[in-house]
C-alpha cells in the first residue's frame, strides 16, 4: 500500500524527522487559506499523488506571493500526472536548498533485511545515477539481530560527507526514517531529496512510504490513510469483494485458483505469446458466486478478450468448480467472451463430461489451454 507526500511526513515527523510546516488543500479557495496561514515566501506547492517524478511534470511549483499559490493551486488541481488526476496539493514554507541528498530504506528478500540506501546526489535523477554511477550509492543492511546503532548512522553520515552543523538532524532523520519503517512495516520509505539548507540544517524535503500489505492487519492507523481515489478502481472493487486481483495491461482474463498456480499462469500465457490482463486469485472455495464477481471483474477492463480459467482440483473438487462456473454464466446472460478451461485434479473427468455441451473450450493440460487461449486472443485482437 501506498500513501501521499504529506502523509508520510506526518508519519515521519512522530518520528522526530524534521519536516517543511505544511498543509493540504483540495480546492483554491483552500489553498489561499493555507497561504495566509504559512504566510512565508517562497512557498511551495505540490500534487499529491502516488507516483514519483511530479516535479519533472511541473506538478511542484514555487511561489513568492498568495496570488502565485492560488495560481499553481489552480494550474496543479485537476492536472494528470501519469494517468491520474491531481485532488489534493500540499503547501509548505519553501526550503533553502544547499544540497540534496537520497536516503531510503527498502526490504530486501535478497540478504533478509532492510538495507539503507544513500546517495549524496539526491533529487529527481536518482534512478539514472543508479544506472550510470552505482558506486555513488551506498547499501548498508541492517542486522536483524541487533537492529540499527549509532555507528550505522555514523557510516552513512560519513558516506555522504553530512556538514558537521546537520549532524544532528541526520542522525534524528535516519533514526526517524528507520524507526517508523519497522514500527509501520514498511516495504520502502524514502526521502529524496533530504536537503542541507543554506543555514546548514537538515530537512526532509520530500518522503515517499510503502507499507507491506500483508501486514497492514496490525496497524489500522497505516490503513486509514489509504487513498482509494488514487487506486485502480478495479483493485479496490475486488479488494472489496475478498478476490484477489492485480491489474495488468494485456488481454487474456486469468482466473485462477491458487496465488502460485496464477503466477504460474501468467508465465505460460507469457510463455506462449500472449499478455495476461490480471493476476486473479479466486481462492480455494471457487463457489459460483465468486466466480460470478470474478467474471464481472474481469471484463469490466475493456482490454479483456479472453478468458483463461486454469483450474487445478486439488482441495477443491473440480465438478464443484464447473457446477459454479455453470451458475455463475447463468446469472450473467449476455456473457460472450470466448472461454478456455484447464481443469485437472479431482473429479476433473466429472466436471469435463458437465461442460462439454456448453460453449467453454476445454482443455486437457495447463500448457495446452494456455495455447489455445492465446490462439483465441490473438484472433479475435
Ligand atoms: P518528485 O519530483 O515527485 O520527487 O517531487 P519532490 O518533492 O522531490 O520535488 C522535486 C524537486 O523540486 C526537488 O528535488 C527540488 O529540487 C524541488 N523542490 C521541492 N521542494 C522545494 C522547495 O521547498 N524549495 C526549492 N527551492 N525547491 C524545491
Ligand atoms: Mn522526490
């Protein structure tokens, strides 16, 4: 899960990270209201959405009166940053930048732990610096065994050569920074830029927070801050409906029983040319109400025209599934899409001889569906 700029500030500064004073406004007249209120030039104002490179696409702007924020205010609401349209902006007191820095900290499967990363050459070319000059990155991992101490800091701090009048806020912003990635279960949380100001203290200018969704059940606070409105509106739907679905951007509809076999699945229809349009896992169960919701969400993606149901009966029996896919076509009359069906497992004679008079293309292997899928798909593109 992903939050807004303004969020992880807040959400960094319980954590003793400094942060610019601001305030969010969804509409002009709001925004002029926060001016008054900071009431400090320069000022700056920023989309919040949850996407990065928001300043290369004019979505941060400074201002040096109220009648300048109310104009970016205007300009930045309603803008489309990458596909999605700007509701909400932050204003802050502007900052004095000296110089920008990159620091972050992601979860690595790789070692089993949260590894910190910095980078003296902050700003909005971090991932290019990260191709082009990779030794200008430092990785330092954290030992789960003894989590951080004074000295990672000090490394980090000498790494980046953090003027000695920073010092302090530093070492409190990689504390903070830190602090809150484990106490939120965080996937990866960044400052960038984290700025030296020209009376050399240190800021976070900008923060970024990922939270591991798996673990979201223990920290309520972490999920009430979630911003339906930037989602794909058909992951909320099927976040709602207890599927789980990942939107992706092909043509092939996988519906799938089992989050490793729809892995799998994706990789076959991959593997033989096509483009899955989703991951979707419909569980174990695979009543016919599931698969009804499934179905339906499915082809709400416009780009759909196909689908894949890879089936594999192994709790679950597969006469069971075909009963509810039998059901679930009944409760949705002018279903039209083209159908191919892998079932293999339990009973998976049983449900074949059930489907064979309908127009569900059945086929015999996983490797052979998926063919057959992409054959389809392909045509009828
Ligand atoms: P991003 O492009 O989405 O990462 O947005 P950032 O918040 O990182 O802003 C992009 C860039 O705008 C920063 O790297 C800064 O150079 C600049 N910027 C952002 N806030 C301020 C500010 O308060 N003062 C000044 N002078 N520049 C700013
Ligand atoms: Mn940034």
């Amino acid at each position: 899960m992903k939050i807004h700029e303004y969020q992880a500030k807040q959400l960094l500064a319980k954590y003793g990270v400094p942060t610019p004073k601001g305030k969010v406004a969804t509409t002009v007249e709001e925004a002029k209201a926060v001016s008054r209120e900071i009431d400090s030039f320069p000022m700056v104002v920023k989309a919040q959405v949850h996407v990065g490179g928001r300043g290369k696409a004019g979505g941060v702007k400074l201002a040096q009166s109220h009648e300048e924020v109310a104009e970016h205010a205007a300009a930045i609401l309603g803008m489309d940053i990458k596909g999605i349209t700007v509701r909400k902006v932050l204003i802050e007191p502007g900052i004095d930048i000296q110089q920008e820095i990159y620091l972050g900290v992601i979860l690595d499967r790789a070692t089993q732990r949260p590894v910190i990363m910095a980078c003296a050459e902050g700003g909005v070319e971090i991932e290019e610096l990260a191709k082009t000059k990779p030794d200008a990155i430092l990785k330092l991992g954290i030992p789960p065994t003894y989590g951080l101490r004074p000295h990672h800091i000090n490394e980090v701090a000498t790494f980046l050569k953090i003027p000695k009048s920073a010092l302090a806020d530093f070492r409190a912003i990689l504390k903070g920074l830190i602090e809150a990635f484990y106490a939120t279960d965080g996937s990866l949380a960044e400052i960038n830029p984290l700025v030296i100001t020209g009376s050399g203290h240190a800021i976070a200018c900008d923060a970024k927070f990922n939270f591991d969704d798996n673990a979201l059940y223990k920290h309520p606070e972490v999920s009430e801050m979630r911003d339906d409105g930037e989602e794909e509106p058909l992951e909320v739907e099927a976040r709602e409906k207890g599927i789980n679905y990942v939107k992706l951007d092909g043509k092939i509809g996988c519906i799938v029983n089992g989050a490793g076999l729809a892995m799998g699945t994706m990789d076959i229809v991959k593997h033989y040319g096509g483009e899955p349009a989703n991951f979707l896992d419909i569980g174990g169960g695979a009543k016919s109400e599931q698969v009804a919701q499934a179905l339906q969400l499915i082809t709400s993606d416009p780009n759909v025209n196909t689908i894949f149901f890879n089936i594999f009966g192994g709790i679950v029996r597969c006469d069971l599934v075909a009963e509810g896919i039998l059901t679930a076509l009944k409760t949705l009359p002018d279903f039209n899409y083209p159908i191919v069906i892998r079932l293999s497992g339990t009973n998976d004679e049983k449900a074949r001889e059930m489907l064979k008079d309908t127009d569900l293309i059945i086929a015999p292997t996983m490797s052979e569906g998926a063919q057959k899928a992409v054959e389809i798909s392909h045509r009828a593109a």
